[in-house]
C-alpha cells in the first residue's frame, strides 16, 4: 500500500480529512465495510468510517473516498484515500 504524510497529501483532501476524523470520532460518519478487502481488518472494537471526497458530474458520490480507523475509545488508528474505491489503490496518510 502507498503510503503519503499529511504535510504532502493534497490540498483539496485536507478539509475532507478533517470533516471525516470529526465525523468518525462521534460516531456521526458511514460505516465503510471494507468488503473487498483492500485495507487491514478493522479488528475487534475498531470501525472504519467513510467520506465522500467531491461529486461526479451527476451530482452522485463519485470515486473519491477517505477512509478512517477508529478504535473503541474514539482513537484514530489509520486514514487513508482512493479515487478507485472499488478496485484498490488505497494510499495511507500517515
């Protein structure tokens, strides 16, 4: 898995990621299965939280997602970012 720090991911993923981690840690964000596999298991007491990154030009979802760790005592164990949600290319933002 690529791999990308916070000071060099791009600009316009800096407010989405905030919006997600605020979101996740209050337990107001998406669930994000992770149903095909492409992150690390959760594990137990952990959920991954989802944030739609943008619209496409329908005004749908779009491809762009963020995706969040988030342990049992609302502690932020991973973040990471796609444009290809459904077939991988996942980036961790460390």
């Amino acid at each position: 898995m690529n791999k990308i720090s916070r000071d060099f991911m791009p600009i316009g993923l800096r407010e989405p990621v905030r919006d997600l981690r605020f979101n996740a840690k209050g337990g107001n964000a998406t669930v994000f299965s992770n149903n095909e596999g492409f992150l690390p298991p959760a594990g137990r007491g952990n959920t991954y939280y989802e944030h739609d990154v943008g619209m496409d030009r329908t005004g749908g979802r779009g491809r762009f997602r963020i995706v969040a760790l988030v342990g049992g005592g609302d502690e932020l164990l991973g973040l990471y970012f796609t444009s290809e949600h459904y077939q991988g290319g996942w980036t961790e933002i460390c």
